[in-house]
C-alpha cells in the first residue's frame, strides 16, 4: 500500500501492488450502496401483501416507503460531514451496522408501528454511510483512470439499484415473503461490516467544528420540503398543512445557506458551486431523478393493476432497463476519457426524454412488446449516460478534505430530486386521474400518462443544463 499525502490530510490511496485489496475495497463499497439504494425500491412491490400483514390503512401505507426515504434524504448532508470530521471509515462502519441491525427488526415486525421505526432508523443507518461511501471511493482510488472507472460504477449501481429493486423485490415476494426483502440485508450487511473492519483505508479526522446550526438547517429543511411535497401528493395542493410544510422547508433552506456564506467552517461549503461544471452537474442530479425515478413507480402500477402480471413478472418486466444501465457502466470510462462528459450527458439526457415520450403514448391495451420494451430499453440507456457523468464531474476535483461534504450534497440532490419529483409527479397523477372517468383502469392510464408528460418537462430541463457544461479536453 502506498500513501498519498495533502498539506492537511493523509488518505490511504490503492496501488497496483494491492488489487486484491482494491478489489475487495470496491466490492465493499459497492454493495453498501446497492442495498441503501435497493431499500428505496425493493418494497414497492411487496405493499399490497404488506398492508395485509401488518393491516396498514390505505393512506399509511406510503409510509413504507416515505419513512426510509424522508430520513435517509434528510440526513445526507449531515452524514456527509460528519465523515469528513469525525473519520469515514467509522462512520461507514456505524452506519451499515445500524442500516443492517434494523433491516433485521423491520423483517420481525409484528406490527405497523414497529416496521415505520425500523424503516426510520435504516434511513439514519444509510444517510451516515452512505456520503462516506462515495468519498472513500474518491479518496481511496486516487489515480485519475482508476477514479474515473469507479465512480461510473458508483454512479451506474446507485441508478441500477432502483430496477434491480423491483426485480428482488418481486422475485422475494413471490417466492418467499416480503420480511425478506428486509432480511436479505442482514449477511450482506454483516459482510460489508467485517470486510470494511478488515480491508477499508482508514483516512485521518480533520480538526473542525461540525456546523450544527448548519447541520439543523439543513436537515429540518430538507425534511420539511419532502414531506410537504408527500403531503400534497395524498392531500392536494389546497391543503393547510402540505402549505406550512413547504413555507417552513423553504424558510430552513434560505436560513441554511445564509448560514453556510458566513460560517467559517460550513456544513456545505458553497464554494463546491462555483466550478461551472459542477454546479451544472448537482443541478442535474437534482433533475434527473425526478423525470427518470417515476418511471419505477408509476409502470410498476401500470403492469400490476391494468395489465395484471405478478410481482414477479413486474420485477422482470424491468430487466431490459437494469441491463442496459449495466451496459452503459461499461462504456461510460471508455467514453469520458474521449468525448468528454458535454456529449456524453447530452445524448443521455435526450434518450431519456425520448424514452418518457414514448410512456405517455400508453393505453389500457398496450403490450409490452414493441413499445415498453423499447421504452425501457431508452430509459435504461439515457439514466446510465445521464448520471453518470455527473459523479465524476462532482467528485474528481473536490479536495480530499471535502469529499464527504461533496458527496453528501450530491447524494442529498438525487435522493430528493427523486422524492420531491415523485411528489409532484403523483400529485399531476391523481388529478388527472381524477377528472378522467371512465373505468378505473382508464382512469388510471390516463393519470400516468399525464404524469409521465409532466417527466418530459423535467427532463428536457434536464437536456437545456447538460447544454451549459463547459466543453473541456478529454484526459489522454
């Protein structure tokens, strides 16, 4: 093992003498951050035989989901710096062994209640190491090639995981039971714990202050505008509370940042904005994942409750989209290094757009061969040329000593562009579900498709940011 040293901070780098380690380093990290991204996804399937179980009301049910989500984005940023403060290496540590602990007692749950609580503390679990992950990945693998080549894979299994969820999910629903959606965490997570404690480089704590009204700011914020956007997709737009909820998030956020451009050692340092490429790139990850995410949410209702398939032929339906997610993995460090990431975002972008184009032209009758096939074959490929980028851009120019901050924000950007989006998207649903008529399932299409014309929006706005990146030079 060689050692790379900064004027203020000493990290671990991998050399080529070390690939096992390496390997093992990469696998380590990978997985912690499949199963926090799998756990957004991997109940969806399973709620209906959830909501017999444990006799969730139909409006509570959502909570199976918002619970782990609402948390785990709220949390993120300060996860992010508290890596940075107070060592990642343990954090990464504590957080998959609490995400797994409570995996555990959410597969035991005799009751609503106790499975809402295991899904909050799995969301606190993943939001401490989940920033960590990302920036020991950047820190751990220093050489500019090898650091390109991992956070596409970062990149390309964090968009993965959302299809890979729905594919475990449904073959553990149908199979098994939906307790083991939760308990196939618990020897994944036990592993990452030992292999970390064994193999994972332990960089030095840097000597500062954790921003805590920073760290209330944002956190409360962040909370506030998620679950006001949860809030006026089951209670509308109109609603007294979803109002308030939206106010004081917004208040909180102008707060955070006032708070962060004075204090000398922020939470979310702003210098992190002012590259081009970068703002432009946290931008897009705040957008992509609120056109590109719902798609997840609203097929899986389309294919179980209009077309009729099982949990896991619905989970199966969405292989093409995994796979070419996976594809794009492979060919995002070959294409970064040549054309750049302008290109490359711009073309995925447009595959996106292109593929919820496609979702809005849906009926009552459509089959899933030619058009969902090809639809998901495009979102697949767009999502993995997309985003990945992004990681890269955001991550391979921070300084080691704020890799956690970096990534924190961009792990708070995506999860809560994909909740707020979805969000809005579900709002957009209902209505106009609401207004179509007709039989149920013609009311649902028509809601979905109109939710899916809403998508087109975002991702063109998605299209018009990767237009501003600045072009560089491809690395030799």
């Amino acid at each position: 093992m060689s050692t790379t040293m900064s004027a203020d901070t000493r990290v671990p780098a991998i050399s080529s003498a070390g690939r096992l380690g390496s390997g093992i380093v990469l696998v380590t990290l990978l997985t912690c951050q499949l199963m926090i991204i799998l756990d957004i996804t991997v109940m969806n399937v399973a709620l209906p035989r959830i909501r017999t179980d444990l006799h969730f009301s139909a409006t509570n049910l959502s909570w199976v989901m918002n619970a782990y989500t609402l948390v785990f984005g709220g949390l993120l940023l300060l996860g992010g710096r508290a890596g940075d403060l107070f060592g990642r290496r343990n954090l990464f540590i504590a957080g998959t062994a609490l995400f797994t602990l409570a995996s555990l007692a959410g597969g035991l749950a005799p009751s609503a209640t106790w499975l809402l609580v295991a899904r909050v503390v799995q969301g606190i679990g993943g939001a401490m190491a989940g920033p960590s992950t990302l920036a020991l990945l950047t820190t751990t693998f220093s050489e500019p090639k090898a650091r390109m080549r991992v956070l596409a894979l970062f990149s390309g299994m964090s968009s993965a995981g959302f299809a890979i969820g729905l594919i475990v999910g449904g073959l553990l629903t149908e199979w098994l039971t939906w307790r083991s959606a939760l308990f196939i965490n618990v020897p994944f997570g036990m592993a990452v714990v030992a292999l970390a404690l064994r193999y994972l480089p332990d960089g030095a704590r840097q000597p500062a202050r954790l921003d805590l009204p920073g760290a209330v700011t944002a956190t409360g914020g962040v909370a506030a505008l998620v679950y006001g956007f949860i809030s006026a997709a089951s209670h509308g737009w109109s609603d007294a509370g979803t109002d308030i909820w939206l106010a004081v998030g917004a208040v909180l956020i102008a707060a955070f940042l006032a708070i962060e451009a004075r204090t000398a050692q922020p939470l979310l340092p702003l210098r992190l904005f002012v590259d081009r490429n970068r703002a432009a790139a946290y931008a897009n990850m705040f957008l992509g994942p609120m056109a590109g995410m719902s798609m997840f949410f609203f097929l899986t209702q389309y294919l179980q409750e209009v077309r009729g398939l099982s949990a896991l032929a619905t989970g199966f339906a969405f292989m093409p989209t995994a796979l070419m997610m996976f594809t794009m993995i492979r060919l995002i460090p070959r294409l970064l290094p040549r054309f750049g990431p302008k290109p490359v975002t711009v073309i995925g972008t447009l595959l996106m757009a292109a593929g919820l184009v496609l979702l809005t032209r849906l009926t009552v009758d459509t089959a899933y061969f030619p058009m969902l096939f090809i639809a998901m074959i495009l979102m697949g490929s767009g999502i993995g040329l997309a985003f990945s980028p992004l990681n890269v851009i955001i991550m391979s120019s921070v300084a080691p000593t704020e890799a956690g901050a970096a990534g924190g924000a961009l792990q708070t950007l995506q999860q809560t562009g994909a909740s707020l989006g979805l969000a809005i998207l579900v709002t957009i649903f209902g209505t106009a579900a609401r207004d179509a008529g007709g039989s149920a399932h013609h009311a649902l299409v028509s809601g979905i498709t109109t939710a899916f014309a809403g998508a087109v929006v975002i991702a063109a706005l998605t299209f018009v940011v990767a237009l501003t990146f600045r072009s560089t030079r491809p690395a030799e």
